[in-house]
C-alpha cells in the first residue's frame, strides 16, 4: 500500500455488481490510509455491462 500512498497519480478500477462497486474493491479501499491521497489526482473507473434485447 506505501506505493500507492505515494504515488503521483492514482488510477483505481472496479466492475459494478447490482449498481455498487465490488467487495474486492472496497475491501482495497479499506487499506489505504484516510488522509494519505490528499493532494493527489485520482481517477475513479468503474466498468458496466450493458445488455440489448434488440
């Protein structure tokens, strides 16, 4: 976790499940340090699957 505190920019992705992010997502979130991205750009991605009855 140090290199993403660290980091000069962070990009994080997750798919979506039932209109939320994932466990495995929230569970990576839950170690990074509440106040240790402060001050650094983050970009949040999150993938959805769409399905055309069409």
């Amino acid at each position: 976790m140090e290199h993403i505190e660290r980091a000069d920019v962070v990009l994080a992705g997750s798919t979506c499940l039932q209109g939320s992010y994932t466990g495995l997502f929230k569970h990576f979130l839950d170690f990074v340090d509440a106040g240790a991205l402060v001050g650094t750009p983050v970009l949040l991605v999150a993938g959805v699957e769409l399905q055309w009855n069409g």
